[in-house]
C-alpha cells in the first residue's frame, strides 16, 4: 500500500499544464491597435468561477466601435456579429487587453476584427489570446436608417 495521499497534488500533472500554458503564450499584434484595457471583477463571475461568455462580448462591442467610431461621424450600431471564438477562460483579475483592426469599409458599414489578450494575473508580462471576433457595424441617421459613411473619413 502507498504512503502517498490521494490528495497530494500530481506533480507531472502540473508540469503538464506549465507546458501547455508556455505553448500558448504569445506576443501582443503589432497589426492592430490597443483599443482598451480593462480588468474582470468577482460580480462578472458565472457559476464555475470564470467571466461570463456575455461579459466578454459586451467588451469586445464596445472595443470594436472604437475605429468605426473615428471613420462614421456619428451614430452608429452594431449589425452583426460575424464570428466570435473563446480560445481561454477569462478570469477574476486577468488584465485583458483589446486589440482591433478595420478590415473592410462598404458604403454604410465597417468590420473590425478584434482580439483580446490576458495578461494572468500571477503571470505579469505574460499573454494568452481568450477571444477573437469579428463585428460589423453600420452608420445610422438620427432615425436608426442606414446612412453612407462618409468618403472624407475613408480618406484619412
């Protein structure tokens, strides 16, 4: 019979999982700008104790307006939300950095891609890629209509 305790933690199971984190590090795009940064708190939790999926949407729609925002002169909503991948779990005290690129300009509409980075918080300087996602979003008159972008913003 063994002396070791079930309940000792695994040694090559946490040299596993340090292997696998080490893998997926990566480094911040150069290709996008940093659009924002913001932190998780305990009441963005869900039950299992990562950040909820809607939490994370709602900052990546708010990140992805920021480019769009310098191109319509004015209001503007979000028409679709093309493609959305959770890579991580976020969680309570990672400091998550957006990233966003324009990626097309049609005549009413702009897509951005947006990817988030974390920054773990016992792994300072250290980033994961949690979520990647591509939004579009249109210029709207001050009835909600659809209205053109303006060609003087495209030029910039």
């Amino acid at each position: 019979m063994s002396s070791k305790s079930s309940a000792a933690p695994d040694n090559s199971v946490n040299a596993s999982a340090e292997a696998r984190l080490q893998t997926i590090r990566v480094q911040l795009p150069t290709d996008k700008e940093l659009v924002l940064k913001t932190i998780p708190m305990p009441a963005d939790c869900n039950a299992n104790g990562d950040i909820f999926g809607g939490w994370v949407m709602a900052q990546v729609d708010v990140a992805g307006a920021v480019l769009p925002a310098r191109y319509v002169d004015g209001r503007m909503a979000t028409v679709a939300v093309n493609q959305f991948i959770f890579k991580q779990p976020v969680r309570v005290g990672d400091i998550l950095s957006f990233f966003a690129a324009v990626t097309r300009i049609g005549t009413t509409s702009i897509t951005v891609q947006v990817e988030v980075y974390a920054e773990r918080l016992r792994a300072q300087g250290h980033y994961v890629k949690v979520t990647e996602a591509s939004l579009t979003y249109v210029a709207i008159d001050d009835n909600g209509k659809p209205r053109p972008v303006p060609i003087r913003s495209i030029q910039r």
